[in-house]
C-alpha cells in the first residue's frame, strides 16, 4: 500500500461530520479564550459567562453577509444548471475515460470557473463531478469518486484571489470600514496583480497534474453504485409535465419573460459597470457580483419556470451552509469580542518585519480561516490588525490582503464548512474527499509562499 493510500485510510477513520467539526471548533475556541484572555472588567459576570454571551452576540452580526453568500452560492448553482453550463460539462465527459484524465479536467475546469466566481466554480465542480460519477456508472468505468470528489473542490483554492474574492474587493468599494486606513485600493494591485496572476496560474498547473498523478497512485474503496442512484442531476427543459397551464401562469413558460426582464438587468449592469470605469472607478463588489448572477440566471434559463426550478434544486444543497453559519459567526463573536484575535494575531505581529509579515499574516489567516470559515468575516476581524501592522513596518498594503486571501483559501482544503453543497450533490461524504484536499492543501503552501516570497 503506497503512503497516499494509508494516509486516505487514516483520515476517513478520524474526521467527523462537518457540523460535528463546527461544534468542536466552537467548545474549542471557548476554552482557548478561557485560558488566553481577561475577563472584562465592565460586568461582574463570570468569564466563562461573557464567553458564552460573546458566541451568542456574533450568531447575530453576519446575517447580512450570510445572505450574500447564499445568494451567490444559490445563484452560482442556478448557473451551473443552466443549458450553457450542461452543454459544457457533457462535452467534457466524452474525455473522462479514467480517474486520472477525470480528476485533471475536473480539477482545472473548476479552477477556472471559481476564478471568475466561487459559488458558481463550487456548484460546477460539484455537478461536474457528479456527472462524472452518472458517466463512469453506464459505461462501466472504474473510478475513484471521492478523488473525483475532491477535485470538484480544489476551486476553494483559487476563489479568494479571484474575481469574487472578498476582501480585495470590499477594499476596492468607496467607504469600506477601513479606507481611513488604507484607503480605496483598484483590484489592479490585488486580484490582477502580478503576484496574484503568478500564483493562480501555478496552481492551474501544478493542481490537475497532482490531481492526475494521484488518481495513478490511488484506488477507491468507496464502492461507486452505493452513491449513485438510477436518476443523477440534470437540468431541466423549463417545459411542463402532464398539467395543463392556464391564464397567466402562461407567463412562466414563455422565454420572452427571461430575456427581456435578464437581459435587461444585463444591460444596466455593464451600463452601469461601464459608466464607473469611465470615472476610473470600480464596480467588482459582493453587490454588483450578485446582481450580475441574478441576470444570468435569468437570462440563460429563459423562462420563469425554469429559473425556479433551478432555485428550488440550488437551495436545497445550501441548507448545511445556513445551518452552520450562525455556529461560526459565533466562534468569530468569541475571537472578535473576547481579544483572542488580537492575541492570535499580535503574535505574528510580534515575531514579523517588513520582509516576513506578509508570510506570517498568510500562516495566521490560513488557522483563522479553520474557526472563521468565511472570507469577508475573516476580513472584518482581521483587517483591522492587519492594516495598522502593515501601516507600522511600511509593507505592502495590497500584498497584505493577498496573504489574507491566500490563507483564508488554502485552509479551505482542510475545513469541510463550503464542501456541504458538493457533499450533498455528489452524495460523498466530508472523510471521503478531505484525504485528498489535505494533499491539495500541501501543494498550495508552496505556492503561496513562493509567490509571497518572490513579489
């Protein structure tokens, strides 16, 4: 047995459920605030009591954030049921004749994808590898599944320093809580960066050929026919099924509606992203990017009826991300409210100069990202510190960010939270895919450092 074989071995017996992750994390966290932070002085409650009221105070705080990350990952999955997405992965298939190959496609088409948006790159990997599985099952193929699973996944490692990534463009919107500090910083030095496009195309490479040398090492022991049942994800026509459509319900199926109320909205979006550019500013924010999928979806789906079927389908794989979100906007409640952050973070600060800080705020970002899976929370805790430390030791503020970003995806490798839509999908299990992300994670950690190093 080769050491890739016993470590996917060992790591499926020891990794839990995902909520059962959140709710370690968060007992966890408790106790590390207990042993590292002051009880404040402003109460005379006990610490373990402020602690507690600190979780229950963030459950709270990111319900704003949370509902943009479920549209984007709704409205991304609504894309990647859309005929044009479908189209694309059935053509893909035709060259999916082993696990390598699979793993290869899968892994760089999800890449690519997640660049341009992470909650379309997440679902179309995990369509994708499900229809892989759907392919291998009628044509007798052996496959490894969870391998393929696991590329469906590797996009997590590029969304950040993509064209959603949150916190570089949170600090490219005019206002943003920290531009008194850093001011408003044009995604030309963070996402389109010379560092940033380096590092992204490093991992187009070096992901899918690691992908594919594995898939040559390894063989599944998750028999395929026990996941993949007769009927896989397909999506729809848009066109009614033995009813009878009467009145103004005739609307819903009429592609007349999607094209001009989508095509619409598209108009006005790259009027109005045009109209900003004109100005020298820049429009690629959570808003503008949300409202962008909303008219696609629309727009490529071309009835009414269509496009909610496609919603129906989509919200039912978010369910575990809205669930589990309130668990670890409370574990950022403890490390915002409790100074565990400042600690954490301070450490860093402490041991860094000019030259090693980026790297060091990419290490810290990358464990935070463990107990704050979310890109844009992470950045609120965060940003602060990293800001005036950077403002301090006259290092690169965009650099900064990017280390940010870079650890924040990386640990996604090894944190299941943004894997729930794929597991649902694909009907794998988080210990099915982890082994293999945790490998994926090794490879991004010399990239990133290179890339940090270097630039």
């Amino acid at each position: 047995m080769s050491f890739s074989e016993k470590f996917v071995r060992v790591a499926r017996k020891i990794l839990p459920s995902p909520f059962t992750i959140a709710l370690l994390l968060t007992v966890f966290t408790g106790i590390i605030a207990l042993l590292f932070t002051e009880a404040k002085t402003d109460t005379n409650e006990a610490h373990l009591l402020q602690i507690i009221g600190f979780w229950e105070k963030g459950l709270w705080e990111l319900l704003k954030f949370t509902m943009q990350m479920m549209l984007i990952l709704v409205l991304g999955h609504v894309l990647a049921l859309s005929k044009p997405f479908n189209t694309l992965i059935n053509k893909a298939l035709r060259f999916c004749t082993n696990t390598a190959i699979a793993a290869f496609l899968v892994s760089f088409l999800t890449m690519s994808v997640a660049f341009l948006n992470w909650g379309l790159g997440l679902i179309f990997g995990a369509v994708f590898a499900r229809k892989v599985g759907e392919y291998a099952v009628e044509n007798r193929i052996d496959l490894n599944y969870p391998l393929i699973g696991a590329a469906g996944y590797s996009g997590l490692m590029v969304w950040h320093g993509g064209l959603s990534g949150s916190a570089p463009l949170k600090i490219a919107e005019a206002g943003h809580f920290l531009e008194a500090k850093m001011g408003v910083i044009p995604t030309s030095e963070t996402i389109f960066s010379a560092m940033n496009l380096f590092a992204t195309a490093l991992l187009l490479l070096l992901v899918p050929m690691a992908m594919y040398f594995l898939a040559k090492r390894t063989q599944t022991t998750v028999p395929l026919s026990q996941i993949i049942p007769p009927n896989g994800i397909k999506a729809s026509n848009g066109s009614p099924l033995h009813k009878k459509i009467e009145g103004a319900e005739q609307l819903d199926y009429l592609p007349v509606m999607g094209f001009l109320f989508g095509g619409g909205m598209l108009l006005f979006g790259l009027y109005k992203g045009f109209m900003t550019w004109q100005v020298g500013g820049t429009i690629l924010n959570l808003n503008y990017i949300i409202y962008m999928l909303f008219a696609l979806g629309i727009f490529l789906h071309k009835t009414i009826h269509h496009f909610l079927s496609a919603v129906n389908k989509a919200i039912v794989g978010s369910s575990g991300i809205l669930i589990q979100f309130p668990l670890y906007a409370g574990i950022m409640g403890i490390m915002k409210y409790s100074g565990l952050i400042t600690v954490f973070s301070g450490f860093f600060v402490h041991i860094a100069n000019e030259f090693t800080f980026p790297f060091f705020t990419f290490l810290s970002a990358g464990i935070v990202n463990v107990f704050v899976p979310s890109g844009g929370g992470q950045w609120a805790v965060q940003g602060p510190i990293i800001a005036e430390a950077a403002q301090q030791l006259g290092v690169s503020m965009p650099k900064c960010v990017m280390a940010l970003a870079y650890g924040d995806q990386l640990t996604n490798m090894m944190q299941p939270f943004w894997a729930l839509p794929l597991l649902g999908i694909t009907g794998l299990k988080a210990k099915h895919i982890l082994p293999y992300t945790l490998l994926l994670m090794l490879i991004g950690i010399g990239i990133f450092s290179l890339a940090l190093l270097l630039f």
